[in-house]
C-alpha cells in the first residue's frame, strides 16, 4: 500500500488575518517599536517576514543574517539577504564564526567530535545577537518555528527556541509552505530542503527520518483526530514503526516546550498555579 499523506487542512485567509492581528497587538501589548527577525534563507523565516511586514509595515521589521561561513551556504545567505530586500526591510549581516571560535578557545572542556553541541552553541549565539539587537532598538524577538518543529521537538532550547512571539507556530510547515505560496515568497525558497545549517550537510528531513509531509500527516492525525499509530497505519500506510518514532518524539521533547519545572513549596507556585498574571484595574 503506498503511503498517504496531506497538507492538514486551514483556513489560509483566517490564518493570515488572525497572524497578522496577533503579532500587532503583542507588539502593541509589549509597547516596542517593531520586530527583529533571524532570517535563515528558509520557507519559515521568509514567510514570517513575510506577514510581519504585513502586519508593522516595512519600517518596523528589522531582519539580521547571521551565518556561520564554515557551515553556512552562500546559496542561504544570498537567499536570506534576497528576501528582506524584496520586501523592503532593514537587514543586517552578523558573522558568528568568530564568536563560536571564541567560545571553542575558552572552554577547556570543548570537544570537537561533538558537532550536535557546538551547533546547539550557534543557535544560542544566533537567539544572543538577536535579543541584544532588540534590546538595542525597543524590539520584540520575532521567533520563526512552526508546529511541526515544535512538537517534534526540532529546535535548540535557548537558541532559535527562544523568542518573544512564535507568529506561525500554530502552522504545520507543509501549510507555511502553501501560506508563504500566497505571500509571494519565491518558490526557490518554498521548495528548498528545511535545516537549522548548525552543522554541515545538515537537513531536517534526513535527521528526522521522514519528509515533513509524512510528519504533518502523522501529527494531524495524533493530535487533530486522536488516532492511535495503529488507526493512522491503516488509514495512511506509513509504516507503523515510523508512526511510532514520530509519536515519541512529541513525549521525549515535551520538557523544550515547557518550562523549567519547579518543586512546589506553596499553595501558589509559578506555572503550576498561577499561570496568568492578575491584573489590576
């Protein structure tokens, strides 16, 4: 039986119109003055760019390029530069190369065979230029996840996991593609393998062990329609031990999408009790 698989269904109208809303009124709520954005040359930060400058106008987004050159295409980092200049943003290029040197020479227990580490360094190198950035301007960090990294647990905690707004998190990224369609991103782009570049050769899709269309099927049907693996098998043909693997990824990776835990002491406790602050009038 061959293997079924869809973009998940969305109002894409709605989704825009209510993303746009959304990165407005956090802006507005935080009063800053706008959003910096990391653009990686990829569908998910092009298409938050995208509805940003929807949303603020051009003036009030700002985007840095922050390539490592020993791991980072030239081909990303034209692509990154290419995007903010046709939507008509202020962009900045911020080489981190002599930065992740610097962290390697001062640590004394850096271990070079270990490339998942030091690329978990460059995208908290990357998430510390940001917010210094936005601290600089009166800016909100404007993350670029989506949903499938999310529950998949694809993202480095504290590095291009932090943001202070996730606009299409709530986007499975086989619809962030079909968005960024109607956006005028550049089918280049759209069609380009997805990969945080934290090493060479990376890619998401051969990490991961499936192309994010198998992914987005298997989540929609896990979390959407509360299928078990063994109903999605029978409904899709994916392989149920693939199920399985994308299944417990959403489980193992549930600590990056929460806060650290605290051991409660008191009747109120911060996350466990008190989850939203009180206002007063």
């Amino acid at each position: 039986m061959a293997m079924k698989t869809f973009t998940p269904p969305i109002k894409y109208d709605y989704a825009r119109r209510r993303i746009t809303e959304f990165i407005r009124d956090k802006v507005a709520e935080a009063s800053a003055e706008g959003v910096v954005i990391g653009l990686s040359g990829g569908v998910d930060s092009s298409v938050t760019l995208a509805l940003a400058v929807e949303a603020l106008g051009k003036e009030r987004v700002h985007g840095l390029v922050l390539p490592d050159t020993r791991v980072t295409p030239q081909e990303d980092i034209d692509d990154a530069l290419g995007i903010a200049s046709k939507f008509g943003i202020k962009v900045s290029r911020v080489d981190i190369d002599p930065i992740v040197e610097s962290f390697k020479k001062a640590v004394s227990f850096y271990r070079p065979e270990d490339k998942v580490s030091l690329g978990n360094v460059r995208a908290r190198v990357r998430m510390t230029v940001l917010y210094y950035y936005a601290n600089t301007h009166n800016l909100l960090v404007c993350g670029t996840g989506d949903k499938s990294e999310i529950y998949m647990g694809y993202f480095t905690k504290y590095g291009d996991g932090g943001a202070d707004l996730l606009p299409i998190g709530d986007l499975f990224k086989t619809q962030v593609r079909e968005l960024g369609r109607q956006l005028g991103v550049p089918e280049k782009i759209l069609r380009k393998p997805s990969s945080p570049r934290l090493w060479e050769d990376q890619t998401a899709e051969d990490e991961l062990g499936a192309s994010y269309e198998v992914i987005d099927t298997v989540l929609f049907y896990y979390l959407n329609l509360k299928m078990e693996p063994q109903q999605i098998n029978k409904e899709t043909g994916i392989p149920i031990d693939l199920i399985e693997r994308i299944v417990d990824r959403i489980y193992r990776f549930e600590h990056k999408r929460n806060m650290p835990p605290i051991a409660k002491l008191s009747v109120v406790t911060v996350g466990l009790d008190w989850k939203m602050p009180h206002k007063k009038e």
